[in-house]
C-alpha cells in the first residue's frame, strides 16, 4: 500500500474515514424482552423473551443468555457456523463486560472486547467496518445487549427497591442487536439490494459537567453534537446528505438539545432526525418516560426496523449514531460528572 | 486493493495477522508507582509517583491521573501534539473504563475504549497496528493503567479492611504504560534501529472453571496457552521463532501451568519465556507473592524494559502477549468462573 493511500485516501478530515472497498451487512439479528415487544418495533424483532431472567438466576447471566442468542440467531440468518466468523467485537454495559464474556464464549470466536456505554454497537460497526475493509477479516460479528433489570442494579438501585423515576429518566431495553459485516465479495448474487457501510466518524469523549444519573440524554447530546458537527464537516455535507440522522438513545429531553446545540451551528436536523429510544417504547402508554436507552437499544432498532427500512429502499442513506454516556456508579457516587461519547456510521443501500 | 490481498495476505490461519507494511512503535512513557519504582525495573520508568493518590480524593481519580500523564509523556517524548494523535485506544480494569474517560478527556482525541481485563495493552497494540497498517490512522496512541487500591477496591475488598493474602495472589501494578504506533514512514531518519509491530494473534475467550479471585495466574494461564500455540500454528514457527516469548502477567504460579500445558503439545518455551508480573517486582523483598498483574503491568514493562532490550538488539524478535483474567465483582459474587483471554503482537527490531 503506497503512502498516498495510507495518508489521503482512507482519512477524511479529523475524525472520519472513507472506506474505497465498503463492507457490506451481511445479516442482522434481534432479540428482545417482553416490554419492547410490546412496543411499537415489537413485530420486527426476531425472537422474543417473555421470561426476563431467561430461565437464568441472575439479570447478568440473563442478558448473557440474550447475547448468546443474538449471536446464534444471526449466524442462522446467514447460514454460517461460528467458525466462518474471524472476529467477534462486542460489549455490554456491565462492569469488566461480563454479558459479553459469559454470553459469547462458547462459540470460541476470537473476540475484541470494547465498551462505550450505549454507543458500543457504533464501535462495534466502526472497528467491525475497519477490520473488513482492510482485510484484515472477511467476516466479523458485532454485537452488544443491556438489561433493564441488570443495568438499574448496576447503575441506579435494584428494581426491588422501588425507587421513583424522574420524567427525565430512559428505560433500559432488555435485548441484544446483532450484524455480521462482511467483505464485499460474500455479497448474494442477484438484484437484492446491499446494504453497505460507506465510511465512520469516530467520537471524543465530551464533558458538559452534568451529573445527573436521571438524565442520560442531557450527558449524551453534547457528544452527539460534536460527532453530527464533525460528519457534517468531514465529509463536507449537511443534513440533507441523509435521509435520516439517527441516534441511539438521547430520548426526548437529548433529543431536543441536540437539535438546539446544531441550531446554533446553521444546522437543522429537525425534519430528518430520528432517535432509537424514542422509536422503540410508546411514550403514552409504556411509562418509559424520556425513553428507551442502552446498548441493546440502537443495536436491536438497527438490526431490525433500520435495515428494513434500508433494504426496503424507504430509506437510502442514513448516519447511525449510537450515543454513549459513560456513567458508573463508582464515579457517579464520587461526584464526578458522565462524559459522553458517540460514533457515527454511515449506512446506505446501493 | 484487490480481493486477492483482502483474502490471502493479511489473515494468516485461524487467528492471527501478518501486517504487509508494518507499523513502528514511534515512542513509549511509563508511569510508575513507589513500590513498581523499588523493583528490579524501578530505574526505567520514565516518572515515579510517590503519592498513591497523586494528589487526588480518590483511587480512581488517582488512576486517571497515572493515565493523563502517561498520554502527555508519550506525546512529549514523541514531539508530538495531541492533535498529531489520530485515535486513542485504551482502557483499563475499573467498571466503564473510568480511569480511561476521565483520564484522557482533556487530550480530545476521538477514543476507542476497549477492556480485555489485563491483556488490553494486548488488545489496543492489536487495533492500533491495524488501523495504521490499512491506512486508516497515520499515528495511534496506545495505552492502559491500573492502581493496585483501586483495583483492590473494585475486586476484592478495599485495603482499609486489612485482608489477608494468599501466596497465589498478585500485586496490581500501579502504573500507565503507552505506546504511540505511527505509519512506517515516520520512521526517523538515520541508523537508528526501528521497531516494528509484524503480526498479531487475537485471542478467544478460555474458561477452564476457576473461580478463585486470588489465583488470577491459574485463570489466565489457558489463555495464554491457546494463544500461543495458535500463534506458532498459524505462522508455522516453533518457540525458538522468538528471543522472548513475554507473557502479561501470569506471576509465579500460572508461569508454571502455562509451561506444563504447552509441554504436553510438544513444545518448551521454558528457555525463553519471561512474565512481566514476575520481572516488575522483587518477590524476595518486596511481599508481592505470586508477582505483579494489572493492566499496567505488562504495559509500564513493555514501554520500559521490554522495548529497551528491542532498542539496544539484546532480543530480536519477541512474542509480547499481555493476559487477561475476566474478573468481576459482580460474576464471581455470583459464583461464576474466572475466564481468560490473551492477545499476543509480534514486535520485531529491524
């Protein structure tokens, strides 16, 4: 590889690539709890779980299960055994990621374990694309899962508690999205349309000072911002360039300060944006409040509802943005603030 | 690039890479603490750090703190600016990758967190050299930390309670090593030896079953014995391949079963095999048992001692693979296992 590809050719602007081979989605797959089948996305999802412990004795072996049945269920979509996939990248939100360590094991896939809070499907895709592309594998799976019981234990107060919930609190989705990114090549023969990872912005970690656990779509929609602004200018387009910008999880209070803050940078997302948390639940009759969020969240609407939209060619270009606030209860008991983190991935159908 | 070279010439058996344009380590800084400083390395860290807390409230903060000053040492020693980094990769052991959020924040380069329990200095060199080798970043920096209160805190029990240790034990490294991973052609000019990073093995996730938290060299050593023997599998070479075979932290008693399990596959590493947890402290003196661990401690070795021996043509070649023990307070209060995962990187003077 010559030194004008390594340094012109792939690397657009400060923090985006452009890949010249695009990986292609090969399969998606999504499972998901009983609450979000209830939901508006309900039917789309592959498999549902009534049982939200999964037969399982504890939320985290729970959402290992959910993980493990992701990975199962796309690789049957795709019709390929675990031995076909190179590299496996996941996370989940727990501590040491352990959905990911007990959920994915047993198919004895070389793994890449990473974390970004909710914005780990975008990593997973970004690293997922970046691996394809440069072949250095022809086939990769990415996946992530949260738990809402396992991630209010984790992060907040176990369920058994009680505890009240502010109307600026989302509603973690039980369940795992799943995607095998593959090099073009494994493309079916045929009309069928592809759909195709065309290029990345990978985010900063951004600190507005909230610190409010309550409130993840505040701590999140600066780094959604500055990810959206830093896309907008990379690749030099504007919000028309997508037919939706899609985050992860800012819900409704995020949402709507991601579109103030990009306001104030002439940019108006508001007719062509769309939020994964705010999809999944029904705000009037679910009680989830500002929203759906976690990991699980933008993975299990990707793997389900956006690609159908794509495949189906209602949409043809989106910027899939799953958002991260990198919230833990150690430093959240410490006083500390939630920093947030978002990656962007461009996904269009050719 | 063609589909040839995507297929044949990067993925080599079943695991692991070979890089056609190697990528170098452009620059290394290690962060040490006062025990790490009174050890047989204590004389190559770059900085000593007599207060456990660096002056901070917390062991977190403190560990951040190590992290910070690793980042801006390395760019420092490598006459480079943050805004010279295209992507960070890092992590650490504390749940959501605190020391790593925090730590690095204010250096504003777009992040890739990743947790692989101690072998994500493994890990981040993986995915640093691919990015650089397929062209999608010019320089990465590299880096990880861990604090031995912190991480006593975050697993065990917090020193305050005066625990026992068992001789199994290890002692976490408080520490934060780095490496920036650039482009081939940054090399300097001159003579100057140049090392390079010629291939990777990524390593599956192994579980044999244990579930002692103070026997993390037992838990780690199946790991380690997986990935190296696919690492000589795949690249068809055999223990002599390497001048060092360098493992991250086994300690004393998983150096021992590692050694056992490749003896039955024929293979005897026992001339050159060297554990960075075993060469970081003075096991006579210095109380530290089965030897040092943490993310830290393969990273402050390798940045320090392990690339010295490269610079200076001591070693050749060596096979460096940090080790990982999947520990969480979370899994192993429930009654889980401790898994394993190891990823070794092939770095070569040249």
């Amino acid at each position: 590889m010559s030194e004008q590809q390594n340094t012109k050719s792939k690397m657009v602007g400060k923090q985006s690539l452009m890949f010249q081979n695009p990986p292609i989605i090969l399969a998606s797959a999504s499972i998901a709890g009983k609450k979000e089948s209830e939901g508006p996305l309900g039917t789309l999802f592959d498999e549902i779980e009534e049982d939200p412990l999964l037969g399982k004795k504890t939320w985290e072996e729970a959402e290992s299960e959910l993980m493990r049945k992701a990975a199962l269920k796309v690789l049957e979509k795709a019709g390929l055994a675990s031995r076909d996939i190179r590299y496996l990248i996941g996370g989940d939100l727990l501590g040491q990621l352990i959905a990911t360590s007990f959920g994915i094991g047993e198919l004895e896939i070389p793994l890449l374990g990473i974390y970004g809070a909710c914005s780990t499907m975008g990593e997973a895709m970004t690293l997922g694309s970046i691996l394809v592309e440069g072949g250095f594998a022809d086939r990769i799976l990415a996946i992530t899962s949260s738990h809402f019981a396992g991630a209010e234990k984790q992060f907040r107060t176990p369920l058994d508690y009680g505890n009240q919930r502010p109307y600026s609190a989302s509603w973690t989705v039980t369940g795992s999205g799943a995607v095998i990114i593959a090099d073009s090549s494994f493309a079916p023969k045929g009309n069928e349309a592809q759909i195709i990872i065309k290029g990345v912005t990978i985010g900063k970690i951004v600190d507005y000072g909230l610190k409010d656990s309550m409130n993840m779509g505040a701590a999140m929609a600066p780094a959604a911002f500055e990810t959206i602004k830093q896309n907008f200018e990379d690749f030099g387009v504007d919000p028309s360039y997508y037919d939706k910008i899609i985050t992860g999880d800012l819900g409704y209070v995020g949402k709507q300060i991601l579109i103030d803050l990009l306001k104030e940078k002439n940019f108006d997302i508001s007719a062509n944006h769309m939020d994964c948390g705010i999809e999944i639940f029904d705000q009037d009759n679910q009680d989830t409040h500002a929203g759906g969020s976690g990991c699980g969240c933008s993975a299990i609407t990707f793997s389900s509802y956006i690609l159908k939209q794509l495949r189906e060619g209602t949409w043809k270009r989106v910027l899939f943005m799953p958002t991260g606030a990198l919230l833990s209860q150690v430093s959240f008991n410490e006083g500390n603030s939630v920093p947030g983190i978002a990656h962007a991935v461009i996904v269009e159908r050719r």
